[in-house]
C-alpha cells in the first residue's frame, strides 16, 4: 500500500522529470562553464589587453589581491548558463510540461424552455 502511495506520488509530482532536469542541468553547467572558461574568458582577457584570461585581472589593495577578473569570469558563466537553460526551455517548451491539465468548467446550458 505504502509502495503504491509512493509510486503514484513520483508519477503524479513528476519526481522522475525533475531528476531528469538536474542530471541535464548538470551536464549542461559543465559544458557551458567549459566554454566560458576555455574560451571566452582568454578571448576577453585578449581583447582587453591582457596575458592569460579575464580571470587573471586584479587589484593590488595592501597586501591582498582583490581578484576581480574571476569574479566577472563567474558572472559571465552564470549568465551564459541561464541564457542556454532559458533557450532550452523555451525551445523544446518544457515550460508546458510541467502544467497540469486545466479542467474545462463544464459548458452551462440555458435553462431550456418546456
């Protein structure tokens, strides 16, 4: 019985889907991350005139390194990984699978006349 219960709850709160959706999360986090990280972040740290990647920039505040370029290096990750998440969604419409099915309030008549 207890089993049963538990089986109906997964199928009906979509537990499998939302398993699902952290796996690719995931998998999509390391890629785009990878991407970044590889990528873009040399490809800016270039363009602004610097050797290595974006995550090399700092200040010099006392003794400490106030290491700025990783700081937009993760702000640029986090930010490609939601755009890439929000056009996944958007594209393949997993915005809808997660609607239950609205039930149509049911069609009155008018009174009939007899």
């Amino acid at each position: 019985m207890i089993l049963k219960n538990f089986i109906n709850f997964i199928r009906e709160q979509g537990v499998v889907g939302l398993a699902v959706g952290f796996i690719l999360g995931g998998s999509i986090t390391k890629v785009v991350s990878s991407m970044v990280n590889d990528l873009v972040n040399p490809l800016l740290g270039i363009l602004l005139g610097a050797v290595g990647d974006l995550s090399d920039y700092y200040w010099q505040v006392g003794g400490a390194q106030v290491m700025y370029g990783r700081f937009l290096a993760q702000l640029i990750d986090f930010l490609t990984v939601a755009l890439v998440v929000f056009i996944a969604v958007k594209l393949l419409r997993f915005d809808r699978l997660d609607k239950k099915k609205e039930k149509k309030p049911e069609e009155t008549k008018p009174d009939e006349k007899k």
